[in-house]
C-alpha cells in the first residue's frame, strides 16, 4: 500500500527511490496509528529538512474528535526535541498540552541522522478558535520561538487572541518594555495578561502604529491623509477603553 501511494504521487523514478530510502524507516506503532498516504505526507515534510531548516510543523483541526480539538504535528531533524521544550512555548501560546505520541523516522541513506516525529494534542480555553485563518501565523510563531528568533513569553497567546504575526507581537513586546524602561508600575506579565483579556486592543494599537510609521500603509477609502487614519484609530481605541470594566 505504501508504494502504490507513493506511485499515485510521485514519478516512477522518484517512488522507486523513496521506497528504498524509507520502505523500513517507519516503526510498527507510526504504522498502527497511520495510513500509507500520511507517511507518503510526512516525507514530503523531511524531505525539506536539514540543518538550517530543522523544524516542519502543522497545526490542524482533529475533526475525528468530537471536541473538534487541535493537533500540533512537529517534525525535528537529527533530534527529538523534549516535551520540556515544547509544551512552555505551547502555554504561552494559549494551548494546553493533552497528549502526543513520538516516532523516528529512520531512511536508509548515507549520513541521514533521522528524523523525529511528535504528534501532540492540544486544547485551548474557548475552543479552536479560527484555526484555518490563523494557521500559518501560528506555525511561524512556534519555529521563530524554538529556533530563539522570538521570545517565549506571554504575549505569544496574542498569534490566537488577537490575530497578530510574530512580528507584531514582538512589537507589542517591544512597547511594553519600553514602558518599562520609563516606570510604568505594571509588570510584564500583568501588561500581556491585560492584552489578552482585550485582544481587539492589541490589534488596534499594531494598527495605529503601522498607519502612522509604515511609508507603504495604504489609506482607507474616504480618508485622505494618515493623520485621518490615526485619528480613526484612536477614537476606536478610545471607545473600547471606555468600555473596559476595570480601566
């Protein structure tokens, strides 16, 4: 079954190939648990792994769950990597960590070191969220924080709560150290909790600084200069601040 889905998907030349490099790289619990196509899935992923790019990963929706939870598939090259590594990153992106199973994948071939395959449940308090449109956002997140390119803090929850890429929420990171800096007698943790709780406020303050430092920011329809387009972000801004229980 393992070659007919690989001749289904690939050149004669190239699945020939394959099935010798990978007929016997999968262990007798991946097989239980996965169906040929997975497997022919999966070596599309560490086929594109090396050492300057370690990590794949795939946020999806388990919809055989009736719960509809979300799964988290992690493929690491040359090492697995401990749950101790994963599950801080996971938490400070909201999730919570209720199962995964891990798996090496051995191909034969000269020098390969394998690769190590973790496929973890995950639940988040309110549900899944939007996952297809946040999908890709939170997948970058999740390399750029193990790999050491970004922060694993709290403000990460932000990739889900409010939409943010990485980037902007390194920018919201970045305003909230400078406050810091200035005295601002509320901690670090108090001030991503707070942006958490009111997401939307998060997005419009991103939002207001793109309109105003952004050279290539496009202007909405009917507003004629950046100033009209802070201004409108401000007055929201403003109107949500109103509507905060405790300001």
């Amino acid at each position: 079954a393992f070659a007919e889905a690989l001749a289904e998907t690939h050149e004669p030349g190239r699945a020939r190939a394959l099935l010798e490099r990978y007929g016997d790289a999968f262990s007798d619990g991946y097989r239980e648990v996965y169906s040929p196509l997975n497997a022919v899935a999966d070596i599309r992923i560490i086929e594109g792994l090396s050492p300057e790019r370690p990590l794949g990963v795939d946020f999806y929706h388990r919809v055989w769950d009736e719960k509809r939870t979300v799964g988290l598939k992690v493929w690491s090259y040359q090492r697995p990597i401990a749950l101790s590594e994963r599950v801080p990153v996971l938490e400070n992106m909201g999730f919570r960590v209720v199962d995964e199973q891990t798996y090496h994948v051995a191909a034969k071939a000269p020098g390969d070191p394998g690769t190590w395959f973790h496929d973890m449940t995950l639940d988040r308090a309110g549900g899944p969220g939007e996952l297809d449109k946040l999908k890709l956002a939170l997948e970058a997140s999740f390399i750029v924080v193990m790999r050491g390119v970004a922060e694993n803090d709290g403000y990460n929850a932000l990739v889900m709560a409010a939409g943010l890429p990485w980037r902007d929420v390194a920018l919201i990171r970045t305003v909230s150290r400078f406050l810091r800096q200035i005295r601002v007698p509320y901690s670090q943790d108090y001030m991503w909790a707070t942006l958490r709780k009111h997401a939307a406020l998060a997005t419009s303050i991103v939002e207001l600084f793109h309109a105003r430092f952004d050279p290539h920011a496009k202007v909405k329809k009917g507003e004629n200069d950046r100033g009209q387009r802070e201004a409108a972000i401000m007055a929201d801004i403003e109107a949500a601040l109103a509507a905060v229980d405790s300001l």
